[in-house]
C-alpha cells in the first residue's frame, strides 16, 4: 500500500478515458487517432493502468517523420477484454517506467537500442539483443561503434568476494539447442545472481516485413520462432486481414484453432519428456520424445509440415481436411493422447520425480505479475492469462478453452500446466474435427487500410504473441512489431534461480523452454 | 587354484563394459526402445582407442597422468578383491583399506586432473565429486567392517571367502544392511542414478561427467574403462556378498558371474524407476547408507 501512495503522490491529473484510445484484439484503429501525450504524462498513464490492473503487452518506437521517434504503448485490459492505445514523441531521452514498472525493462532498452533513445532512470540499462541501430543517434550505451558490438560484449553483473566463483555457460551447448549466453554469480552450489545474455539469433525480422505484405512475408512470419510457426504465422495473418478488413471464413478458423492446438500439444509433450530427461528418469522421456512426434505428425497430415508451416495464410488455411481425413485425424491424435496420458501420470506418480520437480525454480505470483510474465509460466505462478479467454480471437470466440492455473509457480507446477493445457487442447481439437463448419477454408484479403494500426494477439503455447502492425499512406507496412512471449520470460526465469541450486538450471531452463529466436528476432 | 586366480584376472579386464551394456539394455527395455547392442561399449572403447588426443596448453602432466592412474589404482584394487569365494591374487591381513583407498586414489587423480584444466565446469564436478566420495567413505568402511566382524577376518579374501557363508546363518540380519548400504554407495562411488546421471549431457548437473569433459580419444576410453572396472568391482563385491558360493568350483564361479549380471540388472532397474536426486539431497541419502551400515556393525557387536 504504502507504495501506492508514494507512486500516486505529486502525479497529474488522474487518466481520462481520452487519454488512451481503446481497440480490442485484431480490431483496426486509424494510427492518427492514438493519442500523443508528453513523455512525463505517458508515464503517468502508463503507471495509473497499471496500478488499474493494466498490463503492458507492447512498447514499441517507430518513425514519426520528423526526425524523433513515436513510442507507442498497448496496455492491455485482461479481465475487460480491452487494449488502451496511447503514445508519446522523444527525440534522444524518455523518462524510463522500468523502475516502477519492470515489466518494462526489456521494451526500453529494446527502444534505447533500436532507436537511441536514453529511457532516463533505468536500472538495467544494457543492450538487449546487440542489433545495429535503426536510426543515427547518439548511443545510449556509450559505445564507440553499436553496429561493430557482439553480444554479450558489455560489464556483466559482478559479486565480488573471496569465495564467489563465476560459471559462464554458452553460447555453445553441449546439446543441440539455441545459443544464448549466461552467465552465474555464485557461492559453492548457490546461485546469486543469473543475467542471461542473448541476440545471437538476431536476424532482422521486423526490418524484413517492413514494406510487405509480400510473397516472402507469412513465410517470414512463420519463421520467427521455429517452433511456434502456427502462433506467430496466425497472429501475422489476423494483422493482415484486419487490416484489409475481411474476417476468416468459419471453416478457416477451426482448422487454424487445431493447427494451434496441435502446436501447443506437440511442445509441451516433448517439453514433459525432455523435462523427465533431464531428471533421469527414462520411460516418460522415451514416451513423450516418440509422442511428440505423432503431434507433429498430426499436423503434417493437415498442411504437409510437421511444424505447421504454410498452413495458415492471410485469408484462411492453406490446406483443407475432408470428412474422411479429419476422422483419421481425430482417432490419431486421440490415440496418441491416450499414451500420452499413460506416459506422463507415470512421471507424475513418480515420488522421486516430484521430489526434484516441487520446489524448485520458484516465481512467486507477485513476481510473475510484477515481470508480466505471460503463457504456461505465469499460469503456473497463479496468474490467470490467457489471450484465448481474455482476447478471444477466431475460433475461441465460439469454442472456449478452460484457462487452468496453479498456484506454486514452480517446476512441478509448470510441468503439470502443460500437461493440464494438452488435455483442455486435445479435447479442444477433437470437438473441433467432430463439427468442422462447412463451406471454403479460404478467401483473398483485400489491399490494406491505409494509415491504420492493428494489435493482433494469439496465445502461443509458451504465452501471449503480440504483433503490432501499421500501415503508411499507400497501405504497406510502414512499421511491423513483434512480441514473443519470451521476451517477458526471460527475466522470470532469471529470478527463478535467484538463491536457487546452480545445477537446478538446466530443469528450470527446461521448464520454461523459452525461444532464443523469438526474443532476438 | 592358479587357474582360477588367472581366470578372475581376465574376468576383470574383460567383464566390466559388458556390464555398461547390460545396464543400457535394461534402461531399453524400461524406456520402450530397442537400445543399443550389448557389445557397444567395447565398440566405443576400441573407437576412442584408435582417436588422437587433444590438450589444452593450459594443462601440465597431472591431466594426462590422471586417466592412467585412476585405471591403474581401480586394477589394483581389483586383484586385491577375492572373486567367487577362491583368494585374490593378493592377500593380506588390512587389504581392504588399501583397497578403500586405491579408489580414493583413482578418484583424487581424476579430480586433481579436473582443476588442472582450470575450468569452472570441472571445478565445479571436482567439488562435488570429493564432496560425495567423502560421505560415501564412511559408509563403506563400516560395510566393510560388518563383513570382517562377520567372518573374523581383515582380508577381503577371508572376508568374502567361506566364512563369509557360514557368517550369513549367524549374523543375517546385519549382513542384508550392510548390502544395502553397500549397493547405495556403489550407486554414488559409479556416479549412477539417482546420484548421477552418467547419459546427461547438462554439464551443470554434472558431478562425475563434467571432471572429465576435457578428456578425448585414448584418455577418455581409460576413464570410461576404469569407471566400468569400478563398476564389475563394486558388482563382485555384492555378487559375493548376497549370492554366496554354490557346491563346488564351477557352481561358484557360475553363481558369481550371474550375480554381477544381476547387480548391473538391479542398477538398470533402479536408473529406470528412479528419478535423481537434488544434489543437496544426495549426501543424506549417503548419510543414511553409513547409518545403516553403523547398525548392521551394532548387530554383529552386540
């Protein structure tokens, strides 16, 4: 409370509700009608909707054409359904929200690296994922050359003492994952402190859409976190059709619903089986490996790819099912659950396996809301978010997934979320492939509305993605933002191994099982 | 006598990485897979025999002295132990703390091999390991004090020889626990679930593994060969102790070798069923080997 108050002490006037300009998931609004507001009064929205109970789901720069940059913010209503626009104008500083905010941290000093932006104020200013700027400025991190920088090339975070050792582990792993960087301040087995360090898989997405829509933009899309392509293909094309204001056909919304379905279904079981590998313990990591694969191969059957790679496209699905084929994938993925069930109630009635799993890499709830952190993680703190309830899009308008949390935000609680998700998924996917909609699975999207802004948001199976796209007066896109639900995690798994165990890291790193890619871009 | 002398020899320098394969085939079977041929570890021993080796500049003698003292030590150890009830090759009267201490000394070279690379990886294993190793002792000891105890011997051959079976109609009892206890620490001592996991490849987790990360080719085919051989020794010791011998040479001989196979089967089993432990839970499992050895030792004293 006390907090509140001092937060609250010498502020402006209270928000007006013309202070923000309301839309709601995948609904366009004119990019002129966002309100601009002055940095120290932004601020002021920004932390008053928060303390309402707001959320940041973006924070994004983009050109204003006058040489400054336009810094928009979405704050997101969860319980309302709602998202508040509202904007402000910087030219080379901002006063940074992160102190009060932290859920903030990472959109600043992806702001202060993209554009030069000083967020005045921050606490961890550090660049984010080592990308060349996008505008000449001064560098906010007092680099000599920011395009000649490496990542991880910055003063890392020190515990200085006698008996403090430092671990550095990666960019190379010893399996076959993604390159990232961290980087342990510890006391014997106890970790201190984690700062993760990634951008080694920047690759420029966002540049790369800018200007389209073109042939190479869905593939572009799908390709930002390999193994969400479903989540991130759908929440570029809901974008797109917004913005040439068409809507999916009924039919190409349930076959999107069960790609996405799939999807989360086929990470978190091979997620549950390399959760039980790294534990040692072998049936339900030999199952669950194998399983994994009957999902994928599930969503071959439907699109030709087994991670679901141009099965959407802006104006439906690429790929149909006929009755025949959806009752053999019906029996298929409910086969497969079958085992799956089997497999991972074996790993879950394992006394052993719970003993390693509670307990360890614990994020309180507090700290989850405080990181907003999103998707499964946050759900296994005891946050209740999900864009499929909250932001309901598609099929989910229609067809409701119960949202489960837990309450223990630890490993055995992000393992039995994934689990408790399949299911509701599985069951989800199921009814839709008993009662598929008729009619075509696929029209043309028009030319985009010129000058409009659309927030599009899909529950990917590690949490929220949101994309944030606008158009310039000829109706291209002038400016396109990606969110990953990584990028809110990250630091909460940071925190989860805050006076943890260091060889507790590798299961907390797993049962997270964030995207390098997604967050580099 | 000779001859059985000279067949235990080559049972010790031929068994140990058939037990790895058992191991691995009853890991298979729990995990629904086929796994690989029982014969793969010799194939893996004679592919790293035939690789060159690599070393760091940072490393001095003590890194490639460790791999050949830690095969050395567990060798000698193992002609100290008495196979299928007949004497060892060597023999005399408090063999068995050299033999204690020929593994400690395999493991202090390992583990003095490990920081020489300088590594925070193999630091942090070398810890661990020497950690462990040291609540491990106790436990074992105290096991082997329940079978001198026992048999009124302080020769592990007269320890694991024919007083041993007579010893098992008197003190029963405390000879179960201290297989127990002694079945525990072969768990630990050859880095096995639920203490380690030998298949990880997550070097954080890491204890036995990451102390030798920095080692390839002929190097590493010497460690994982000793790891093996520590492994059959550890399988000898319980195969006699539970098993005891049958009538006659044959019978024994036959009842032994099917008792390390068993004792690779049960760490199969256990790796199978079992998930590991938290590292900081692992020295109360130790603690409780050697409490349960200290009671099998209050049994027999009282």
């Amino acid at each position: 409370m006390a907090r509140t108050t001092t937060a609250s002490a010498g502020q402006g006037p209270a928000p007006r509700a013309s202070d923000v300009l309301e839309t709601w998931n995948g609904e366009p609004v004119d990019a002129r009608a966002v309100p601009v507001h002055e940095p120290a009064r932004f601020k002021e929205i920004v932390l008053a909707a928060h303390r309402g109970g707001g959320r940041l789901a973006a924070l994004f720069g983009r050109e204003d054409g006058e040489g400054g940059v336009l810094v928009t913010a979405v704050l997101a209503d969860d319980p309302e359904g709602r998202l508040a626009l509202l904007a402000t104008r910087a030219a080379d500083a901002f006063p940074s929200i992160a102190a009060e905010l932290p859920a903030a941290q990472a959109f600043e000093r992806e702001l202060a690296e993209q554009w030069g932006l000083r967020p005045e104020g921050h606490p961890w200013l550090k660049p984010l994922r080592f990308e060349p700027p996008r505008r000449e400025a001064p560098d906010p991190f007092g680099r000599a050359d920011p395009r000649a920088t490496l990542p991880g090339e910055y003063p890392f975070f020190r515990v200085e003492g006698e008996e403090v050792h430092e671990v550095a582990v990666g960019p190379v792993h010893a399996g076959i994952i993604e390159p990232g960087h961290f980087r342990f301040q510890c006391h014997g087995e106890r970790v201190f402190h984690l700062e993760i360090v990634l951008g080694y898989q920047h690759r420029g997405v966002e540049r790369l859409l800018r200007g389209g829509p073109d042939r190479r933009s869905m593939a572009l899309a799908e390709s930002i976190a390999g193994d969400t392509a479903v989540g991130h293909g759908l929440a570029y094309a809901k974008a797109i059709e917004s913005l040439s204001g068409m809507a999916p056909t009924a039919r190409a919304m349930s076959l999107r619903g069960i790609g996405l379905e799939l999807e989360r279904v086929a990470n978190h079981v091979g997620d549950l089986g390399a959760l039980a590998g790294d534990v040692g313990f072998l049936p339900t990591a030999s199952y669950c490996g194998a399983l994994r694969a009957e999902y994928l191969n599930a969503v071959a059957e439907i699109c030709g790819n087994r991670f679901g790679r141009s099965l959407v496209c802006p104006g439906g699905v690429k790929h149909d099912l006929d009755a025949e084929a959806a009752r053999a994938l019906a029996a298929r993925v409910r086969a497969a659950w079958e085992k799956t069930r089997r497999a991972a109630s074996l790993m879950f009635e394992s006394p052993s396996v719970r003993a390693r799993f509670e307990g360890t890499g614990t994020v309180p709830t507090a700290l989850a809301q405080e990181l907003g952190m999103v998707g499964p993680a946050a759900r296994a703190s005891g946050v209740d978010r999900d864009v499929r309830r909250d932001h309901a899009f598609g099929i989910y308008r229609f067809s409701h997934v119960a949202v489960t949390t837990a309450e223990n935000g630890d490993v055995l609680a992000r393992a039995l979320m994934r689990l408790l998700e399949s299911e509701r998924s599985v069951e989800f996917v199921l009814d839709q492939l008993e009662r598929l909609p008729g009619g075509p699975s696929r029209a043309a999207p028009g030319p985009l509305a010129p000058g409009a802004l659309v927030v599009s948001m899909v529950e990917g199976w590690r949490g929220e993605i949101a994309h944030v796209a606008v158009t310039d007066a000829q109706g291209r896109l002038g400016a396109y933002k990606v969110k990953d639900p990584s990028f809110h995690n990250w630091f909460g798994l940071a925190m989860a191994l805050r006076d943890g165990q260091i060889s507790d890291f590798p299961l907390c790193n797993k049962s997270f099982n964030l995207s390098y890619a997604g967050h580099d871009l | 006598m000779v001859l059985r002398t000279a067949l235990h020899v080559v049972a010790l320098l031929v068994l140990p990485p058939l037990l790895l394969g058992v191991i691995n085939r009853v890991k298979s079977i729990f995990g629904g897979r086929r796994g690989p041929p029982l014969l793969q570890p010799y194939l893996d021993l004679a592919k790293l025999l035939r690789k060159g080796a690599v070393y760091s500049r940072t490393t001095t003698w003590v890194f490639r002295a460790g791999p050949v003292i830690g095969l050395a030590a567990t060798a000698s150890a193992g002609l100290l132990l008495s196979m299928g009830g007949a004497p060892a090759p060597i023999a005399f009267a408090g063999d068995f703390v050299l033999f204690a201490y020929l593994l400690g000394l395999g493991r202090f070279f390992t583990a003095l091999a490990a920081l020489d690379t300088g590594s925070s990886f193999e630091g942090m294993g070398a810890a661990r390991e020497v950690t462990f190793a040291s609540l491990a002792e106790p436990a074992l000891f105290l096991c082997l004090l329940v079978l001198a105890r026992a048999t009124g011997s302080l020769s592990l051959s007269g320890m694991l020889g024919p007083d041993l079976d007579a010893a098992w109609s008197s003190a029963a009892p405390g000879l179960l626990l201290a297989a127990i206890g002694l079945f525990v620490v072969a768990l630990a001592e050859c880095s096995r679930i639920p203490v380690d996991d030998p298949n990880t490849h997550l070097e954080l987790t890491m204890i036995h593994e990451v102390m030798v990360l920095d080692h390839g080719g002929p190097d590493l085919a010497l460690i994982l060969y000793g790891a093996a051989m520590k492994l059959f020794l550890f399988g000898a010791l319980l195969s006699r102790l539970v098993l005891g011998h049958g009538a006659g040479a044959l019978a024994s001989e036959a009842l032994f070798l099917l008792g390390v196979l068993a004792f690779a089967v049960a760490v199969g089993v256990v790796e199978s069923v079992m998930a590991r432990l938290r590292i900081v839970r692992v020295p109360q499992l130790l603690v409780g080997a050697s409490v349960l050895s200290a009671f099998a030792l209050v049994l027999l004293l009282r």
